[in-house]
C-alpha cells in the first residue's frame, strides 16, 4: 500500500507543479499499474503491494493463455511466477516458453524463480497422509518462493499418536506450521495443542463418502479447540504457503 | 430371537396335537408379545429377545403417556425401565408413579432398576470436554443397567495431548471404550488409534458455527482412519450404551 | 498399548540401571517404532498396539508407492496386509511383487495372509441388495485376516421381508452382525431390531437421486430405534471389518 | 375441470347469441370464481374443481385472517373447511365464529363438516411411534372430511416387526395405506413391500440429530425400493391425507 | 398378502392333519418363496403379493448377473420382466437371452412381456422438457407392463402457460396423471391444481447449477400447496409408473 | 458516480491552483462524505451516488443505534430514511425521535419520507399467498419511498390458476414486475413466462419441511426457465424494492 | 400479452358474428400458437409475447432433436435463435443445417440472427476472471441478439481494486450492469456499491472447494447489502443476458 | 513445547541418578500438569506451552462451574483468564467471586488480568457493520489480554467503498489484520487484496436468508483469491483474537 500512497502523493505534487493538469492525473488514477492481455488484466504490482507475487490459477485456462500471462508477469518483473493446477500440457508450455521454468509433477505446479527473497523464518509443513501430498507440495513451494525456509513431514497421522515423536523439534523452532489432513482433520487439533507458533490448517480433499470432499476436514479445523489456529480452503496449498511465509518471516 | 423361534415351535407342537385349531394358531401368530396401550404399543419381550429392556424417549410424549408406557413395562417384567429426554415435569411425575425410580438431573434421565444381570465386563466412557456431560451420563446410565461397569474420565479433550495419560490405564483395561466429543471430534480419532478394544464413537451437538450441531463431528468420527471405530447418533448417549453393553458383555 | 508401556518401562530401567543416557533416552523416546520411506511412515507397530496390521488405502496413491508400503509392512512382521480401493494395475503389482498375494476382483482388494490369528468368533454379514457386493466383501476379506469366520448372506432386502427368514438363525448364532445397506439402509433397523448381538451398519453409495451418495442410509442407519447398533463411514468395508473382528474375537 | 370447459363452453355460447359482448366476455373470463378478502383470494370453486375444498394453513396468519378466510370458504358453499396447523387461539377464534366447528388439540386442527361426501374407500393409516400422533391425526381428519373410512394403527415400530403382525389384515384391505414415520423412515419400505395397495409416505420431523428434522426419513422414503410408494412433504398430513382419499374413492 | 396368509393357513392345515411334522413347518415357514441364485434372492412370489413383478436395477451389476436374474425371473412365471438403467451391452445381452425380449434406448430398459394384465384404468404422463424424456418413458414402459393405458404430452413446459391447453382433456379424464419435470418443478404444481385424479410428481435431474440434480425440483414438488400431490424421487420413472399404474387400475 | 468523479476533479484543480497542498487532498481523499458515529459509518452520500438512500437492517441493533442512525441519514440530508426488521420497541423510538415518521406493523417497517422523487414508472407486485404479506409490504414501501407507483396483488397462488386472470392487465402494464412466493416458487415461473417486462422472483421463507426456509423457492426461482428473471435473496423486500424501482424508473 | 388478449378478442369477435362456432372456439382456445415437433413444443409466439425469441439449451438434446428445433423457430419467424451448451458437434450440425448460423467455441454457442432489434441501451459486463469467460459471453451474445450495445471488462478481480479504476467510465454510463463472477462473488458486493444502474449478479462455478460450484459465490451476492443487485442461476448466461437487455432497452 | 522437554529431560535425569524409581517415573508420566475439579481438567500449563491461557467457554456449563475453572486457572497462576459467550449470571458469578474481573457486556465476555505481558505488535481489526460488534470486540478483548495492541475501525461495509479510505493507514501499519464480516463477507477479500501483512478472516453470523447463519461469508473467504488470508470458524472472536496476537508477537 505504501507504493499506492507514495504514486498519489507523486502524481498530486506534480499537479501542484503544474506538470500535470487535472485531467490528465485523473485519467492516470484511473489507470493504475497493470498490463491488459485482453482477456486478463495482469497486476505487476502485487509484489510491491503485498510481498507476494501474482499467482496463476492454470484451471480453466488455455496453455496458451497461462504463457501469455506468466510471460507478462516476468517482463513486469515479477521476482517469481508460480503456476498451480497446471497440467502436464500447460507445464510443458510454460517451459518451453520460459527457460528457466521449473515444475513439479505431483503438485502440478510449474514456475519461474527470477528473484526469491533472501531467505527468513522457518515453516514447518505436517501431512496426515501420504496422498495429502500434493497439496503440500504446492504449499511448500509457494513458500520457498517467497522466501522461507521450509521443513517437510509427510504421513504422521493420528492413529498412530507416537508418529509425531520425531517431529515435534521442528513443531518447536518453527515460526509458523502447516498442518495438511483430510479425511477428520484431527491432526490439526493436535498440532494445533503442542504448538506455540501460529498454525495454519490446510484440509485436502483426501477421503471418501463422509470426508465429503474435505468438508469435513476443514469443518473440524474451524471448530478445534485449540489456540491459535485459522484455517485457508480445502485444498488450497497456494494460501497456505503465502500465509505461511508472511507470517514466517514477520513484518518487513 | 431364541424365543420366538422356541414360542413358534411350541404353538406348531399344539396344533399338532389338535390343541389349538389352525386358525387359533394363524391369530396368535398374529398378537406376539406387546401390551397395547391404545397411543402406545409397549415390547414387553424386547429384553428376552435382544438383551436389552425397551428405552422410553420422553421428548414428544406427555409427562402422562411417559409414566404410563414406564409402569406397563414395569408390570410386563421389565428389568429395568430408562426414560431419556426427560423433562423436570416428567421425571417427577415419573417419580412419583414409581416409587423406587431414581433421576439423574443434567443427562434428564429417570429410570427404575428393578433386577439388573449381574454386572460383567468394563467400559471405559472419555469426554472431550464439560459441556459433553449430560449425553456422557445418559451412555453411562444405559450401559450400568444392562449390567456393565462403566469407567469415566471427563473433560479430557485433544488440544492438551497429555492430559490422555492418566486415562490411559483404563482405555487399556476396557473390553469396550466410549468417546464423547462434540466440536472436531477429534478425541475420538485419538483414543481409536490407542485402544485395542472397539471403540464407539459419540458425537455430540456441543459446539457452534461450523460444529454444525454436531454433524462436523460425527463426520469426523466416520471418516477417521483409526481402526476399531463405529459411531451412534449425535447425543444418542442411549445408543451408546446399549451397543457398549453388548460388546463389554460379550455373547451370552 | 501394553507393548508400549512395556517399551517405556524397559527404557527407563536403562537409563536407571546406567545403561542408557538421558539424552538418548529422550531419543529414543522420539523415535518409536514405525518406518520411514520418505513420503510415507509405515506403522509396524499396530499390530502389537491394536491387534489389527495396518491396511493400505490404495486411492491416491502409486502402483509403486503401495508395493513399497505392502512390502515394508510385511518386512516388518505384519501378520497379514490387506490392500483396498486397488484397481487393477495396482493389485498386479502387488501380486507380482508379493508371491503369496491374493487379490478380490470385486472388492478390488489384495492381500497378504502370513500369520492369520486362530479364528475365534463369528460374524454374520447380511447385505439388502447384490450391488452392495464390492463393499461386503471388503469387510469379510478384513475379517477374516483378523481371524474370525464370517457368514455371509447377499441380497436379502426389506421390501420381500421373508427373505429373511432363512438368514434368521445365523443372526440368532452371531457374535456380531454387518448389515450392509444403501438407498434406505432400513435393513439396518429390521436386523437391529431382531439380533442379541452388536450389529454394525455398513452404509453404502448404491443408489441414486435421493440415495445422496450413501448419506440417505447412513443418516437412517444413524437414527434408527433399534437398540444396539453402531456405523460406520459410507462404503467403509474396512472399518466394518475391522470392530466386528474385534467384537467377535471379544477381549484377548 | 369439467365445470371450466363447461363454463367456457356456456360464456362462448353466450356471445354467440349475442347475449353477451366479446368485451364482456373477455372480462368474464378475467373474473373466474374466486372471492376476494383484500389479504387473501379464496377459492370457492376448487371443490368442484378438484373434489377436495380448500384447506387453510393456520401458520403465518392471524386468527382474524383464518377466521375470515373460513367463513368466506363456508359461505361460498364448501362441504367442510379443514384449518390446519392452528393454535389454541385460532382453533378458539374458529369455534367461536362457526358454531358448528370441532377441533382436534394434538393435531392443531379446526374443521367444520357441513356435507361430508358419502363415504368411499379404506385409508389404512400406520404409523412408527407414539410421537407421530399429531401428524398422522392431521391426515386422518382430512382423509375422513373427504369421505373416506380410516383405520389408525399407531406405534407400529420396525425395531420390533412382530408388532406388524396384527396390522397385516387391516394393510390387506386398504384401498389405501399411509405410512407415518420420523427417524429413518424404515416402516416405509417395510410396509411397502408388503401391500398391494398404493402407499402413501408420510415423514415426520420426529427425532434428533441425524434425522435431520424428517430429512432421513424423507429421503429413505424416497429412495425406498418398494413398489407402489409415493412420497408427500415432511409434516404434511394435509397432503397425505388428501391424496389418499383421492386414491381410494377412485375416479368419480 | 392374502397369498402369504392362505400359505400360513395350508401349512397349519398340514400340521394339524399330521401331514407335517412341526419341524418341517418350521422350516417351511423359513423358505418362504424366492429363488437364490447366488449373488442374488429373486422374488418370484411378488406379482401375486404386490400386483406388481420385481423389476431389475442394472446399475451395478454385470450384464450376467442381469441376464440370470431376469432369466429367473421369467422362469418364476413373472408375467413381465423390466430391466432398468440398463447400458446398450446389458440391454443386447438381455436381448440375446430372452428371444421375445425388447427395448427402449432412450429410456435405457429393455423387457419381456410374457402375460400384461389387461388394460384397465388411464394414465396421462405430461413432462415438462424434451430432456426428461428418458425419465418419462421408463415409468410409461413400466405403468404399460402393469397393465394400465398411458397418454403421453413431452415439452408441455411452464414459461409457455397456453402450451398446456390441449392437453388438458387428457388430464381431465386421466385416472392418475403424473408429472415430469427438473429444474424448477413448477409444472407440478401448475397440474396439481388443474387436475381432480390423484397426481404423481416425478422429478428430474435436469438442469444445471441451482436445479441440483433435481433436489430443487424434488423439494418444490413436495412443498407445493396443490392438493392431491405425492411424489417419487429424482429420475426414479419406475417408481412412478408402478404407483400410477396401482392408482389407475384401482383395487382389484 | 459522477458525483465522486466531480469532487476528484474539483480537488485536483484545487491543488492545481495551489488552494490545496499535495498533502491536504491526500488527506481529503481518504475522508470521503460519510459520519462516524463510533459504531457505525453513515453513508450520507449514497443516494447521490446510487440514487437510493442507505436502508438502516434493525436487526442486530439497539433502538438506540437506529434512532442514531437514522437521524444521522436523515441530518445529512436523505430524502427518506427506511428501517427494516424493526421490532415493536424499535419503530417506536424512531417514531418518537422522528415526528413524521410512519410505520406498517405487518412489515416491522418504521420511516421518515422527507423529498420522495417524483413518480415514475409501474411495478406490479404478486404474491402467491397472505403469508407473504410482509415481505410484499417491506418491498412495497422500499419501491414507493424511491418514487415509482406500486401496485399490489396479494394470494394469487398457481394452485388455482385461474386466480391469475384479473392480474394480467397489471402484469402487462408494468415497468417491472415482483413476484413474492415461498414454497415452491412456482408462481416466479408462471408470471416469468406470461410477463414483457423484467421480472425480480423474491422468494420468502414461508412454509414448513421442505421448503427449508425459503431455499426451495430460491432455487426454483434461479433454475426457471422463464426468461427475463432475476432474484433477490430470501425475505429480502428491500432488495426487491430497490432494483425494481431502479428499473421501472429507467436511466436518469 | 397485448397479443394474446388481442387474439382472444378476435376469437370472440368472430364467434359473435356467427363466424366461428363456440366449440371451434373452444378447440381454437386449446391450440394456441406452438409448433409440435413429436418430441418438443416450440414457442413460436415468446417473441411477440416476451420480447425475446425462445432459446435452445442443447445439453440433454442430440444434434439432429437441436437442429429440429432451430429449423422450427427460424421458420416460425423468430428474429434470432440461440443455442446453449452447444457441443463442437451440435455446433457443426446448426451451421450445416442453417447457413447463415454464427458460433462462439468459448460460450459453446450457436445462433442464427435474422432481424436483431435495432440497438437501444448499453449493458456493462464485468468480469472477475479470465475463467468466468465462457458465461460472459453467452450473456454478451445473448443480449447482443435481444438489440442491446455490450461492453465487456475481462479480469476485474477484487484482490487489486484498482483494477476498477478504468472500468468506472462503463459502469456510469450502463443501462444496466452484469458482474459476472465466482469464487467469493466479492465482485458484485463492490460493483453494486459503485453503479447507479440496475446490476445483475452472473455467479459462476468457477473455483474450487469451499467454491462449491458456485453456490458460495451465489449466497454471497444474494446476501450482499449492495442495493439494486438481483441475481440469477449459477453459469446462467443466458439469463443474465435475457433481463439485462430488458431492462437496458426499457419499456417498449 | 520446550517446558515439556525439559521436564521429561528432568525426569529422566532423576532415573539416571537413582533418585526417582522407573516405576515412578512412569507415573509421572502419566501425570503431566493439569489440576482435576472432577467434572473438569485444567491444564495450567498451557501458557507456558503455548503462549496463551487456556480460555473458557462459558455456554453448556453453570455459573458455578465457571466460576470453579476460572478460579483454579487463576490459582494456577495464569496470566489472564478469559470467559467468553457467558450470560448476565455467569458474568456477575464471576465478578463476584474474583475481584478484579472486568466484562464487556456486548462481547458476553469476562475476565481477570493479573499479569498481561508486555504489548508487543500492532492488530488492525476491521468490521463490515455495526452488528460485527459483540464477536469484534470478543476478538479484541483475546488479543489485547495476550499482549498486543489493538487498533478497531467498525462498520466499514464493501458496497461503499470509499469509507475504507480512512481505514489504510492503520492497515498498512499492522502486523495482523483482522476482517470481521457476515453476509458476504467480501469485506475480507477487499482488505486481503490491500494489505500486507497476514490477514485473518473472522466471518460472523450476521444476516438472514442466503447468509445462512454466517456459512456464506466463511465459504467467501476461504474462495477468496486474495494472498494471505486464512479464515477461524463462524463467530469465533476468540480464535482470531489468538492467532492474530501470536502472529503481532511475532516468534518469541
């Protein structure tokens, strides 16, 4: 917001000098920074605005509409682009568009990391199940791109309560965990009890029949008992990684 | 279900015998075993043939119709008589209709044990928190008249893991565990994947928001992944403890 | 539970005997038994603690990563391992890996039976129509390798009630009875109200429109009048299995 | 619907004959009979029309509005006025205003019967439990001031299907059968499979949690797989007990 | 039903006569007429029982399960044999099966017609849109089976009121009329007022968004205020046409 | 709109001028025309912006605060002052603080009228039945109080059809038609199908059961087939009103 | 409706001039203008009647039933004929069959335009998305072909409000405005605080999870207290387009 | 976290050194800090573990349970304890039997601060409307007692945006955001797209009809697309107040 105050100020001052009329500047508040593809309207200033770049939702997309905009968000100057819910025809495009693309097959996320923020504050990310994996992924390396550093655990569940042994340490240091569960979510409310930093819940679609597609575990999640934790929709690793690192590396 | 089986034999015995002429016969098949009270048929037999004397649910019945199903299922040999949901009103009416009959205030539960089996078997009731109290008792009043002991530890809840450590003892000991929870339900998921004995899972309407009266829980609860887990109602603590009896008991 | 207050006990007689030090000790504490194969933790220790091996839920997972889990499990001293919701890539795989697998085409189950426990009590599984097939069939699969007998009676309806009849006697016989039931699940309330024994509802998806998915028989399942009865998750043949072996093998 | 096309037939021949303008007509056919309370359009004609007078739904309105309503309905010719869902003050008002009125308290219903149809037709009536009372009563009474004969079995249960047996003879003679039930509904699809005649499901809001406030019940109803049942709303005795007095009068 | 008791009443007769011992009865009275083939109880007793032969859901199961159902159905001396829901494999396989069998591709059934009763009654099916045609003509194959006269109006729609006009004579003279119609349902209610013979509501899937999956048709049906109005549920054309058939054919 | 795009251009001419510094417009331009009350920021210039004064929702509120509310609305200059869901104790403090304020009981609508545009344009306003009246009145008084001519048409049901008739020379003539209804929203269908004009369905949430609170009519209304239909949410006279006004006056 | 009242007009007219007998009349009563293709009713007379031709919702039809009903409307005289949900084949089978027929691969539509009205109005369309496309432009070629000037705003968004700015201009100048938007539907609560025009709310099933569908974002919009917002079905372009050109032209 | 390590490296040292028997060190182990009060456990140590007093929720428990837990946290040396959802009677118990109580009788909430830590970090909390009130001020009341600074703009609204104005300094200065919204709930995707710091949602359940008890505006804000937003459950001031405090803290 600072950079939104800042621009105003600047453009009032030169109305002030007189050089610009009050015309023009009307038309430029109108015209704030972002770049019209047509079908999108790019925001090249997330970044400066929040600390976060623009992600790409690549689902109900074109491959080639998915180019198009991560191209312009790097020649915007985006520090990184992330694409999420890319299949592997989009990643491919994206990668053969931009050369220095990275993807992950099981996260479906394809990306380019130009500029990452020098790394600051640990998120620590816990998945009940193995199939809870790709939603962590995709959580994990938001994160990473936006500048944390991130420690993974994945299957420790709750049936098996001692599982959790050998990742409290990382529960402890962390500056802000993730805990992914579908299914009852119960891991949450666990986490969520022996934790001291914030905790953010990540329900997956894990599950079947009363699972309801993650109903339930978000559900669970919002009504835990325990301290300090709030919860982003089902499935979405996107939110849980940029909360995580905004709250991992405080503010800046 | 022996008995019945035993009473069809015997009327096929004297109809053999020319005792009883076929259509003496085909009428009695037709009035088995229940009291007719005119709003109210009353299953004199449930107790032989299933082990369990037949609950009263008092809620949508007047305080007059609760004493009068109670007393005929007193006069038709009942071992003991349960009314749930009961009123102030109707327990005292109760009470005062049946004059060995004993309330419990907070589960709005009245009852008379007039010959309760002799008690086997152990059941372990935990509850996540207070507020779980009254369904928690009505499961412990069931399960105590169908002769088991019931052991109870309330308030253990998930979101401090380590007030389970006192219970655990007696989640061991148990030939069955009941686990009373309303919010995420989450207790149910832990303690299921501790006990070796089957555990029933009680959710209850404790909550608000997204505890969703009780539904988040439940679902919960069916979706865990611990093993060994099967679920009643929400706040059906009657349920409960019948299912909890006959899988303490064993088969008789 | 006993095996790990055994464990703990012996480990602090370590530490006092001079043996171990605290700082190992507290180690070890963190590193109970279970199997890390990196985006999975194998639980080798279930079978000890609850008396039912680990079974591998197949949905959302790899052809490789089941073989990986199945075999760890049975490097691990499984007794048996069971397989569900495999498709058939999954359950050749699985068989191709394991000599001694056997697989379930309906169920879409496979398996591996190394040391099933000496069968002691019976089951009885009754389902209202053939299409609940798939589902029976992964409860008496897991039954069975928990070591009980199951009988099994398909398609016996609710709305031809004399069907029945000739399931009547092995209800009568059962240390517990599943009663598998979509749409309506009324089956559930008919049986429940005729066994002495704990009877487990199985809800299943069969059905559409009003069926909802399984919710219809759950949530009748779930309400039903008949003392006695405990649910579990809609198409949950493994949980079914699961607390019916332990109800029938009663408390060892 | 006879007596439209009879009076369109009588308007047209009208003009005809010059005995009536296109313009008059045309308003005639604007105008047809109704009569207008300002508040409230009454319906004088549907008796003819459908061979049911209109009912009044108590709920929402006050006792000078259903008083007046009732009295427009009896003044315009109706047979009987059915006041549904009504209050102790407006079943007061009702009777104070229409000297021949009567009343049922437990079903919240006022009526006054001046010429009741010749009676035609069995309505077996059963219903699951003692708290169905009121709603199976609102169907009695309607299906009685529709001309037909009901037979009541209340309490029939399914946790206890011996119960059934004496209502079996009374099942086989109904031109007609209602099924009352709350809770899962089961009686539905169990009496379904056993009469010849059309069913009719009425469910109830009798239960708590997962009855869902008659939800289960309705949908178990409707998912039922027997033949020959046809479901109306939740509460809705009014509706059950018109259409089934429809049915079993047969076409007139 | 009167079979079942004639039934009851000849095997007191043996007994009595010293023709059957109590034993045998006993064990005749447990194999009351179906045929077991297995994976499936064929009740070949219903048309006597109900008025109405079994008919075969062939969603989930295999075209030879199909096949040996029907095939045993026929055997059993069904008058007619409906298989339902049934894909182009099943229906040609059917087909091949059973020479005189035949079929509907839109409505997905295929059937053998050995004996139809003989016509008697009317009833008129009206739907709403061309979509609901499938629906529509499985409930007309299945109220012809059942020996009843069946008009049919498609695409009467209610956005165009005037459409409705020629088919009102069919309604007017219809014994029972049934109505078929997704998104909103409200041609339900425009005939429930129009029509004075019962009226069946058959709601349908189609429609996207809010219609969800005719639930909103299904609840708008079951809460209109037309009087005379019951309902089957979503897409279940064999639930209509038998009940419609049962009301039109009237007691027999 | 024009209004903030005006006051934007007069500042920034002012800071042209120099009669404003860069930092004081910035300062004005985050205090746009609204008054704080502490607990609640009155919109004072939301009639010059969207040609409706701000509504004050009663609910939630202590007569108190609407009285400060409203005389907040009314000092800054509104032309009318409408509250909604005010109870008895809240409409007769805002009459007592406001002395030409008005109230309707039926509506729990209490206002103040101080320069009422001049009329222009019809909206026709149908409601299926009495039990609407409320909400009907709520939108009524919205529509007048923002210049249009209203015309009301109360209890035309769809159940008698024929009711209609005397409505069509209104429905014709309107500038915008409202049609009221809860249940099964039928009539939105109808009169979407007979109407010229734009029609606004706002479903209410009168009925019991399945019309689950006004949702049925809801989504019935949302998949109509009718074209030119669009919705307002449950109860929700205001909003119906207020875009029904807008539309029946026409661009200004 | 003018046409309709002025046909019966004539109709009567000529049955007092002896032109026309009364049961001619009567039969001309019940034939009014439609065309009966076997399978469908097409609406010759919407167009006279509403003001906008009937469109075509191709899901659930096939290619051949779609080009039927074009055919039928064209030859009927419609102005334009718009086809829905239109498969790439169905597409192909239009423009085969009409020549002059134009498609839209993203809005999956097809249409014929013969005689459009002249253009009279502006509609603004504002987009959250870039994936909500698909129903802006069914909504923009629907209300294109009803003779109304559309002017479309892709990706809007709400995370970056100043995305507005430039949209502003638009809204002002708008008729009406259509938000068209999923997710949280946020979109419509911030254009309807900013328009002076009519907006009509477009939810779509864009978004995942917590989306559900597009349910969240039509709560959302129906519960905005953005005054002068209606809504209509989720992904209903066609209805969008449908009243927003009503209302953008005004009454004719 | 650390406390319980350290305790259970105490522990283990005593073993070591001969000083605790490994039998009782097994029973402390089990005894982990809680105090017992029979119906309730306290766990006294959660501050230490996490930062936080254990809060208590005063609904489903009597004046003199609360008054029994609150007394024994404090007695427990708790730097604070909060009551929330708390009635008149339980409020005034409390402040009679602890001295220093304080309440905020809008918030229902009461509570004792003997030792708050030192302010640490700056939360912005922001309403929709007036009636946000009682759980905004629930939230406050947590974090200001956790040891933030709490910075609180009411009424805000979405739909005129402009009054957000004012509000931005005090986001853009925030380490925490808090968005307290019902309805809609888009208020929280308008803040979550301007700041920059992490966002927490509190929806409420604020609003009628489609707001559906406060589902939408959760549902709204987990779909959100703004970056760094995560969502506690419906009304739960408690919850946001906690996490965004350990959030404003930052790692301690």
């Amino acid at each position: 917001m600072a950079g939104l105050r800042d621009e105003l100020r600047a453009l009032l001052g030169a109305v002030e000098k007189g050089e610009t009329s009050p015309d023009d500047a009307l038309e430029q508040l109108s015209s704030l920074p972002y770049r019209d593809l047509g079908f999108a309207r790019v925001d090249t200033h997330r970044e400066l605005r929040q600390g976060a770049p623009e992600a790409v939702l690549a689902e109900g997309k074109t491959p080639e509409q998915v180019v198009a905009i991560a191209r312009a968000l790097v020649e915007g100057g985006a520090g990184s682009v992330l694409v999420t819910r890319a299949g592997a025809e989009t990643r491919a495009a994206v990668r053969a568009a931009l050369v220095d693309a990275e993807e992950h097959e099981l996260a479906r996320a394809v990306w380019v990391a130009r500029s990452v923020p020098e790394t600051r504050g640990v998120v620590t990310m816990v998945s009940a199940g193995t199939s809870d994996g790709p939603v962590l992924h995709e959580a994990r390396i938001r994160a990473e791109l936006l500048g944390t550093s991130v420690v993974v655990h994945e299957d420790v569940g709750v049936a098996g309560v001692h599982r959790l042994g050998p990742v409290l340490p990382d529960i402890e240091r962390a500056d802000c965990v993730v805990v992914v569960a579908g299914m009852d979510g119960a891991l949450a409310s666990l986490v969520g009890g022996l934790a001291s930093a914030p905790v953010i819940g990540l329900p997956t679609s894990v599950g079947y029949g009363s699972a309801q597609g993650g109903q339930t575990a978000l559900n669970a999640m919002l009504c835990s008992c325990a301290a300090g934790l709030a919860v982003v929709g089902i499935d979405d690793g996107l939110g849980a990684g940029t909360i995580a690192a905004l709250i991992a590396r405080g503010r800046e």
